[in-house]
C-alpha cells in the first residue's frame, strides 16, 4: 500500500527489509499501537485471551487491509488460500494477494511473520498467536506473488493522460499500485471494480461517482484481456 500508512509502519518496515530468513526475535521492532493496547488489555484479563481481531480492526482500521470474503480468494483449494485464513485472520480481516505487487509481497509478509512470533512468544503464548513454520512461509509467499498485483507499465498507455486514464489513475492507487488492465477481461471487470468500490466505502477511501466510474471501467475494457 502507497498510502494511508501509519509512521510506525514506516518505521518497521526498515527494520524487517531483510526479510523472511532473518531471525525474527532478535529484530522485533516496537509492537504497533493497537498490539500494545492488546497485549495490555491481555494482561489485566484472567486465562488465556486470544487476539481480538474486532477489537484491532476497530483501533488500527487505516492501517490494517480491508478484509475478502475467503470465497473470493484465487484458487481458493490450494493450501495458499489455506494458510492465509489459517494465519491471517489472528489479527485482522483476511488480506487479498491483489493489495501488493510481487515484488513488495516479501516485505509485508516479512513484517506480519515478525507480528506473529513476537505475538506467539509473548506472556508464553497466552496471546495465542500461531507463527506458520518455514516451508508454510514460503508456501504463504509463493501464493501471495503468483497472486500479486501486476502494476501497469504507465509508458504502454499513453491515454493514462486524458480524462478517463487520469481518473482510473487517482482511483485505483489508493490503497495498491495501478492495476494493469490485462489481467481481467472485459468481461470480468465491472464485477472487480464493484468489489473495489466496496473497499473504497469500508476504508473512506474517495470512491467516484457514477458517471466517473463507468468511464474507469471503459478504460480497462478497452485495454482487457483477450477472452479467456
Ligand atoms: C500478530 C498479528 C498479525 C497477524 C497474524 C497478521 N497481521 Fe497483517 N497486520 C498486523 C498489523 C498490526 C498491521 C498494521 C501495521 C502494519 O502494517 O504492520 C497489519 C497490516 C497488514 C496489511 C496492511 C499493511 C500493508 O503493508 O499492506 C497487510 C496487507 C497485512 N497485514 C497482511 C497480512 C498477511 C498476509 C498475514 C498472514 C501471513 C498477516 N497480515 C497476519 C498484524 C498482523
Ligand atoms: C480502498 C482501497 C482500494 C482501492 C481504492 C482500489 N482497490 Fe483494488 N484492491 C483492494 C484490496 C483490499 C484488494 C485485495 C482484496 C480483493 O481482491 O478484493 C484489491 C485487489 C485488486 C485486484 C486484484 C484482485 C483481482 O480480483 O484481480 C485488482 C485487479 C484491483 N484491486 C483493481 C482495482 C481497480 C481497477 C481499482 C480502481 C477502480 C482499485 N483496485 C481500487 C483495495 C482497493
């Protein structure tokens, strides 16, 4: 995500650039705001308390990835889609490989697999966070950048610069990089920016009008994918 990130994403970020092999316990940053409030709130509660993930969506809602409905995951019977709802949703909404590009993916998944076995270790596992163990991260990560966001190659659309390239332009990189139009077809399409347009609602993202959106949506029909 380009934006909407909070400072101490940044922050962590730069901390965990080295990946998934680094040892994690050793580089573990600050926990964010809203884990600290938990492991607080944990800590005064009697017996085990797992994580709330209502209660981080609520705290932590701009910074953490609007949910999917685990139906709408690609190859949804693989063990990707598996481990994704098995670790993902400890903390928050189930994340769409779509939210970052191939390249940004090792990074992200970097960060959260800190979280968790920061989160896992804390209080002996009271927190009772899971960590997926090597070969499920890299089963986690293959499944994530098969699945990853293509950027579009801006130079190849030159109509980017009228009025419907530039609407689709501050549109649809608000949350993830510009989505190329090739990976749908035109058929597919509507159904996607429809599901898009619900993001934009759920995060108070600006979602464009009627009118605006149609002209978004000619744009990448123009510019879909053969028929499958
Ligand atoms: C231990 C709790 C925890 C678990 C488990 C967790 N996350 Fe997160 N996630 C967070 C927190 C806290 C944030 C907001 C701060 C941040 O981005 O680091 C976040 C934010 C995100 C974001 C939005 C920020 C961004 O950079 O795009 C994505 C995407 C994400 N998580 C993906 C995942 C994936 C994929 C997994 C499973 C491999 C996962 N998370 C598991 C705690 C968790
Ligand atoms: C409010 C944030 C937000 C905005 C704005 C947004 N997206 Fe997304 N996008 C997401 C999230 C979250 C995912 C992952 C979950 C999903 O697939 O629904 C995603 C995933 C995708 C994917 C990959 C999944 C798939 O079905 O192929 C495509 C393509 C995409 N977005 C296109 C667009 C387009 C086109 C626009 C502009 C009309 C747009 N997005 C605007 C949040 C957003």
């Amino acid at each position: 995500m380009q934006i909407g990130k909070g400072a101490s994403i940044l922050a962590l970020g730069a901390a965990v650039a080295t990946g998934l092999a680094a040892p994690i316990a050793a580089s573990a940053g600050e926990p964010a705001a809203g884990e600290r409030a938990i492991v607080a709130g944990g800590m005064g509660m009697m017996g085990g308390m797992g994580m709330h993930r209502n209660m981080m969506q609520g705290m932590m809602g701009g910074a953490l990835p609007p949910g999917i409905d685990p139906a709408h995951l690609p190859e949804p019977d693989s063990s990707g889609a598996h481990l994704l709802q098995q670790f993902c949703m400890q903390c928050h909404n189930l994340p769409g490989p779509g939210l970052h590009t191939a390249s940004e993916w090792p990074q992200v998944l970097g960060r959260m697999n800190m979280r968790m076995r920061m989160m896992g270790g804390m209080m002996g596992g009271m927190m009772g966070v899971a960590a997926p163990d090597q070969v499920q991260l890299e089963i986690l990560l293959g499944y994530l950048q098969r699945h990853a966001q293509k950027p579009i190659d801006a130079a190849a659309y030159p109509d980017l610069d009228t009025p419907p390239g530039r609407a689709f332009g501050t549109t649809c990189m608000q949350c993830h990089a510009l989505p190329d139009p090739r990976q749908h077809t035109a058929q597919e399409w509507p159904s996607v920016v429809a599901r898009m347009r619900d993001h934009m609602t759920a995060m108070g993202k600006i979602n464009p009008d009627e009118t605006t959106t149609n002209e978004i949506v000619d744009f990448l029909q123009r510019h879909s994918a053969a028929q499958k």
